[in-house]
C-alpha cells in the first residue's frame, strides 16, 4: 500500500464483520481473519505510525521492521482492541505491504476450491 503526503487511514479492523454479507462468504470459504502483519518498506522522515488507540500504542514506519498483531480466538471470535489506524504522513511518503492471516487457506470468490 503507498501512502503519499498527507495520507492515512481512519481507525479500523482487520477482522470480518459477519454482519455484511461479502464477508459472511468469505468467512464461509476461508475462516475469519485472525491476525496482520504490516511490513514498512520505507523510512518515513515524519508521520504514518500504525496507531492503536484503545491501546494508546503507536509503531513507527521504519525500513524492515514489522508490526503483527492478533485478533482472533481461534474460536470465530475477535478482539476489538485491535483497532488501528495510519497517521497522516507529514513528510515524505509510506510504503508498506500487509498480509492477513487466515483460521485455514484462503479461497477466492468463484473459485472451483470455494467450500460452501
């Protein structure tokens, strides 16, 4: 994901909201999401951590380190502390790469592997 000047994202979860039908699917083919990781590609001279709100935590983009996080039980169940956000970038820009782990191996929509 690429981040330039300014940018951010507003607080949010990884996690799948049951609630919305796509996500019920998904959940159906591939499990709940249960963890992320997020990659910093870059040093970013100013802005862009990776905020944690409820946890007043907050991790710095810097060039081959990583933040991981859980959020799942194992059981279907989450933690909504794992709400985050990205801060605005100040100056410069954010390169990261992201991956979500899955409860079992992740089947695309249409797929002729989709288990219903």
């Amino acid at each position: 994901m690429y981040y330039p000047t300014g940018a951010g994202s507003e607080p949010h979860h990884d996690y799948l909201a049951p609630t919305n039908a796509a996500n019920r699917e998904s959940i159906a083919r591939s499990g709940q999401r249960v963890s992320t990781l997020v990659t910093y590609l870059n040093d970013v001279p100013e802005g862009g951590q990776t905020v944690f709100p409820q946890l007043g935590l907050a991790v710095s983009p810097i060039r081959g380190n990583a933040c991981y996080f859980e959020y799942g039980d194992g059981k279907g169940g989450v933690d909504a502390r794992s709400l985050h956000a990205s801060a605005a970038v100040i100056r410069g820009e954010k390169w990261v790469m992201t991956k979500w782990m899955r409860e079992r191996r992740f089947v695309a929509a249409g797929s002729q592997n989709s288990i219903r």
